[in-house]
C-alpha cells in the first residue's frame, strides 16, 4: 500500500483537501458549567424560556518535557519544581504544572530514510528498530507508527499499541521495492532515474506530516525518531515549517546519523543530480553542492528539545537506541501560563535552567503563540 501525501491524510484521519491549519502549540482547555433553572408547577412559561447561563474559562498553557543531566552527562531525574528556573523572551514564569513524566502515555515515530543513500545500512537500521520498539512500548499503553520516505512519504504502520504489527512493517523496509527502479520503488540502483522517473528525500516533509497530521492530535509525551543522513531533497515543506509544525504539536524529535560512508565516498547518486518527485519542491542543490545533513539534523533535535545521535563503530545504533530509551524514562514534564503581556502572536523564547551548579536542561527552544 502506498500512501503518498493525500493517502496519509486519509490514513490518519485527516480531511480531504488542505493540509490545514498549523496547530497552537497551547493546550486549550475550556470549562462549561450550566446551571438549568427547572419550572416548578403552573410556573409561568417565561421562567421556561429563560436561557441557560454558561461560564467560558480560557486556559492556555505552554508545555514542554525536559531532561537534566551533570556534567558526567548522567541523568538527574530527582530535581523538585522549585528547583526550576523559567524564563520566557527574558521574563520570569511560574512554573503551574510540575511531575516527572516517566509513567505518561507515549507516542512515538519511526521515520526511516529509505532513498539510496541508505541501501547499505536499512538492515542494521531495522534490526535495532525491532529491539528498540519491542522494548521501550508499554503493551496497551504506549503507541507507534512507522514511516518510510524518499521520493514520497508511507505511512507503513499507523498508530498501533502492537509489536507485531509494527515489527511486520519494519520488515518491509528490506523488500525489493525498495532497491528496483520504477513503479513503487524509492531509488534505482545507482544507474538511471528513482521511482517516478527522478529521486528524492523528503526528510522535511515526513517530519511535517507525522507531526501535523498524526502528532498533534496526540495527548502525553510524543516523540519522533529519524534515521537518515540528515539531507533533504524535493520536500514541498521548509526545513523551518517541519520545525515549526513539531514544536506545534508539542513533538520532541531525537535524530539518527546514520550516513553510508562508502556510498558518499563513491560519489553517492541519491542527492544529486535532477529535481525530486513527490509532491515536488522548490529548493534545488546543484550538483556540486551537498548541504551538510549532520547541521540539519542537530538543529531539527536542537529546537524541538530532542536529541542527536550519529552513529559509528564507538556508538552503535543498537547503543543509541538504549540511550534515547533511558531518557524517555526520566523526563520531566512542565507547564506554564504566561502573562497576557508576553502572549503577542508570534514565536517566543524559553530559557529553562536549573539553580544547582553543573546540570544542564534539554529542552525546545520556544513555541509559537497563534493569534
């Protein structure tokens, strides 16, 4: 089944037509309390007429998951709200909503490079998937998809709770559509065109739907996962839209280096050359040039308070999955309303730190305030 970006819509529940509004980053909670006057009797109609009064409360919080560690890099995961220091655009905060998130529902993403550049490694990619899901999802209540990209965007496996789903659809990332030219496949063999007649890497694009169309209706914490080489090429969205639509829907986004040495020592093929197919693009790279995926990656994980990672014979993807495990585990989950002065429409800085000396807090950036 291939899911190009109208199936992925449908796939996920998303109406036909527009990709649709970007959503609040706020939570908004709203509280109706209506207090029914009952007729009593031969009481007059009028009192039967008289409108039901509603009270409307408006409650817009910022939320955001953070992680601690000193300066061994160790976790810290027995910190207190007081311990806290937030600020927003300079201006101190209080901090409402306070716990550690460990116990939390998770939602999670696998977004898997598949264009050519990464033939070579799909099959340590997969195998440490399979351990790494089978692992850190709680049966019947944690949840995952799968996504696989290049020329266009699948949607392999919905949100499902089921490792034998999921594990089915990381399967198919070793089939042979996914290494033959023409009709379904992602990439040629490194000898004429991709799939629909030009190749592509809609890194930017699969952040964006997985984030606008599956993650945003999520509740608890909510990851997504890349494993690419970090290079986008033919995605409609910008790097700056796929960033902005996470940190939207409230997504942390821990990304995966996973480069083919061999494959960009040889010349590489998947990132050069002619324009991209899939809902096609408006950013081309010549040929000699190759932007830099590691810079990409880091500042996708960077903004969203996520985490990057790059593989290589000290760290081992299997070791890196453990790590982003661990730190799923010991979160903290904070909250805040900030003052209707510090709300202007627009993106607004958070500084988070801690008072003790030595730790560091990961967490996003900022988030955007909708009018």
């Amino acid at each position: 089944m291939s899911i190009t970006r109208r199936a992925l819509r449908k796939a996920s529940g998303f109406p036909h037509g527009r990709l649709g509004r970007k959503p609040r980053v706020w939570t908004k909670l709203w509280i109706l309390s209506a207090i029914a006057l009952l007729s009593l009797g031969d009481a007059p109609a009028r009192n039967q007429q008289q409108q039901t009064p509603s009270i409307s409360v408006d409650v817009k919080m910022v939320s955001m998951l953070a992680t601690v560690r000193d300066k061994h890099g160790h976790l810290v995961n027995k910190l207190s709200k007081d311990e806290f220091v937030l600020e927003q655009d300079g201006h101190p905060q209080t901090i409402t909503y306070f716990a550690q998130d460990s116990d939390l529902p998770l939602t999670l993403g696998l977004l898997v490079d598949t264009s050519m550049s990464q033939r070579r490694v799909l099959d340590q990619e997969r195998t440490a998937s399979h351990g790494f899901l089978d692992h850190v999802l709680r049966e019947d209540k944690d949840k995952a998809f799968v996504i696989h990209f290049d020329y266009e965007v699948e949607l392999l496996q919905d949100l499902t709770s089921s490792r034998q789903k999921l594990e089915a659809s990381l399967d198919t990332l070793g089939e042979p559509e996914f290494s033959q030219t023409g009709g379904g496949g992602s990439s040629g063999s490194g000898h004429g065109s991709y799939g629909r007649g030009g190749g592509g890497t809609l890194l930017y694009d699969a952040v964006y739907l997985a984030s606008n169309e599956i993650m945003k209706k999520q509740q608890g914490r909510k990851a997504l996962i890349i494993l690419s080489d970090g290079v986008d090429r033919g995605s409609k969205e910008t790097l700056r839209d796929s960033i902005e639509t996470a940190q939207r829907a409230d997504t942390l986004v821990y990304s995966i280096l996973f480069a083919d040495k061999e494959e960009y020592g040889n010349g590489g093929g998947s990132h050069m050359g002619g324009g991209g197919m899939g809902g096609g693009g408006h950013r081309r790279y010549p040929q000699e040039s190759r932007p830099d995926g590691k810079k990409i990656l880091e500042q996708i994980s960077r903004e969203t308070g996520g985490r990057f990672f790059e593989v290589s014979k000290k760290e081992p993807i299997d070791q890196i999955y453990a790590a982003i495990d661990e730190e799923l585990r010991n979160q903290y989950g904070l909250g805040y309303v900030p003052d209707k002065a510090d709300v202007a429409p627009g993106y607004h800085k958070i500084h988070l730190t801690v008072k003790q000396k030595d730790l560091t807090v990961q967490t996003r950036d900022g988030y955007y305030a909708d009018r």
